[in-house]
C-alpha cells in the first residue's frame, strides 16, 4: 500500500512538472515584431492573374491573419511604419525603421522582420546593416506577386522570414533578406530579376542559409563589417547629405556630373561601365568635382567583381575610390553615411571604410 501510494505520488510529481513545463514552452516563445513598410506583399490587384497592381493597400494585421499557423513560430505583433512601394521608400522612412528597431530590441524583443517593397529592398537592408546597433536578428522581406495574385508567395515568405527571426541560429548574421526559402546577408544581396520570384541572389557570396517551411539552416556568416560592429549610427540624425549616381554607358557626357555638383550633391557614385570605369570626359569630370571636396565613388553597372583600386583608373591622380564590392545604390548609402558623420574624410580614409563594409 506505502509503495502504491509513493507511485502515485511520484506520477503526480512528474506529470505536473511535464504540465508546467508545457505550459512555460509555451509562454517560452520568442517575442518578434513585424515592421511593414509597404510593396507588393502588401498590394492588391483588380485580378488574380493580371500583372497590374497597387503596392502597400493590405494592412500588417491582415497580412499576418493570412498566413497559417504563423503565431505558432513567435509571440507576435505587427506595426505600420508606411504604406509604400519601395521606389518610395526615403531616408526619412529608413531613419523611423532604424531608431524603432534600436529601441525594440534594446528591450525583450528577440528578433524584426521588416515587410518591404523588392525594388529597393537591398537598399534598406544594407543601411540598416550599417546603423543598427544589436546582435539580434532583422529580416527584410516581401514578395514579387500581389497577396490577390494566383500563386502570392508573400504568406509563405512572411512565414519564413518569422521563423529567421525568432530562431536563436540567426543571431550574428547582420541584417538579412528572406525570399523565396533564401537567406541572404544585407551586404551581398541584390535584385537580379524585374517580375521572378527567384528574384534576389548574392551573386558574389552566395546565401547565408535555406529556411524550409520554417526550418532554419545557416551555411555562412556575412560578408562586412556590421551592425554591433558598425561604426555608424542613425541616433539623433534627422537627414543624410545628397549623393547622386550616375550611370555609366558607351559615349557618355561629362555634363552629367558637372550639373550634379551644381545641383548640391554632397557626393557621387559613378555606375561605370567594367571595372569602375568611364569616359576620359568624365573622369575630367570627377577630377573637377574631386577638387571641390566633393568624393567621387566608382562603383560598376556590371552585377558581379569587385571594383578595383587603380584597375585602369589612376585613383590618386583623378581623387575617386573605389567601391570594392559595393554595386552603386549601396556605396551610396556607405558614402551618405561617411560624409553625414565625418565630411571632412580624407579619400584614403573613405577608401578605407569601402574596403571594410
Ligand atoms: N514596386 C514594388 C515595390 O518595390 C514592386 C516590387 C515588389 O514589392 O515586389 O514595392
């Protein structure tokens, strides 16, 4: 009888610790944020098959409802920051993302996914790389259909993207994007398709990981120096000086960079054509602009390699630098960031900074 009593005694121990601890598994659930911004994950056409449509009509609330079983993945909550396509997206909007992500997950919160237009979804990712100040993971994404099209990959990129964010494998892996079951790091990725869903590619160091159906591997760390390591910072900035780009092409005008220096640029970026390259015109150009203390960056239209210091331009003597791997939009952003801390970099040094992030 003393043994039987004992035997209850102890099932009843074990099963209200199995109880409690299902219970605290369950209050255990990462806390992520979702942080929508806009773009075609969150617009709607008159048809589902019709290619026409508005970016940014479908609020945070509705997006999360129409993904199944998401609240199983995180304790989760959404927040509108804007409703736009991302060729809209401004500085303005990037500074309200940064300063609100700082802050988030300052406090409990484990991990961001940001919902964003695919245009220039990179864009944001690497300024944000460069300006948030935690080793907690933020995801960008968004999708390439309407929520109304047939086929709308946005739910299960919604669904990835929070399970990137809410596993505790993603720390230390900077700022990413999560499209189509990829993972990429916010230095590498870039835009390669106008209309596939198999849009986004790193094509210099390929995907950091795969996320399937929420199942989360990683095969690499990101390439740059990056957020916890990032010497930039969006605190207290309320706007980031004017850099223009300009695209390079067979024959092309010196006028253009003339007349951007006359319009206020604080910098340039040069999308030359091969390795950083452009008319002898335009590297007078760049001369003239150089002269004024104004930094003349050369990045390259060609979406692969790195752009070399001195290839087959004489950066000392023209005063330009080299953007290393950064394609056009992002040296603008490295260089708007550089000048808005310091406008009196010397070349070498902002040379420095294109070498390291
Ligand atoms: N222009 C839209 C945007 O960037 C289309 C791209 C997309 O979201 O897929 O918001």
């Amino acid at each position: 009888m003393k043994k039987q009593i004992f035997n209850f005694a102890f099932i009843s121990v074990l099963l209200f610790a199995f109880i409690q601890n299902g219970f605290s598994q369950e209050k255990k659930l990462p806390k992520v944020i979702i942080l929508a911004t806009g773009g075609t994950i969150a617009g709607s056409g008159e048809s589902s098959t019709g290619s026409s449509y508005t970016s940014g009509k479908v609020t945070i609330e509705s997006m999360i409802d129409a993904v199944p079983n998401i609240r199983k993945l995180a304790d989760l909550s959404g927040e509108q920051i804007s409703n736009v396509g991302s060729q809209d997206m401004s500085v303005k909007i990037w500074l309200d993302l940064a300063n609100r992500i700082n802050e988030l997950l300052a406090g409990d919160v484990d991990g961001i996914v940001i919902t964003h237009g695919t245009d220039t979804q990179e864009e944001t990712a690497y300024f944000l790389n460069l300006v948030v100040k935690s080793n907690k993971p933020v995801v960008l994404t968004g999708s390439m259909r309407p929520s109304t099209a047939l086929s709308a990959e946005g739910p299960l990129n919604l669904y990835n993207a929070v399970a990137v964010a809410a596993s505790p494998e993603s720390k230390d892996h900077g700022v990413m994007v999560v499209m189509n079951d990829k993972i990429f790091g916010a230095h590498s990725v870039t835009k390669m398709n106008t209309t596939n869903v198999e849009t986004f590619e790193a094509p210099m160091h390929g995907q950091l990981g795969d996320v399937n159906f929420g199942e989360v591997t990683f095969y690499h760390y990101p390439h740059g120096l990056n957020t916890t390591k990032s010497r930039f910072s969006a605190d207290g900035i309320k706007s980031l000086p004017r850099v223009d780009i300009v695209y390079g092409c067979a024959d092309m005008s010196p006028d253009l960079i003339d007349i951007m220096v006359k319009a206020g640029a604080k910098g340039i970026v040069v999308a030359g054509v091969g390795d950083g390259n452009m008319t002898t015109a335009t590297l007078e150009a760049a001369k003239r602009a150089t002269e004024k203390g104004i930094p003349v960056v050369r990045s390259a239209r060609v979406p692969t390699g790195a752009v070399l210091i001195h290839g087959e331009v004489d950066d000392e003597k023209y005063g330009t630098i080299a953007s290393d791997e950064l394609n056009p939009q992002k040296a603008r952003i490295l260089l708007m960031l550089a000048l808005q801390q310091d406008k009196n970099r010397t070349r070498e040094e902002l040379q420095q900074l294109f070498i390291d992030y």
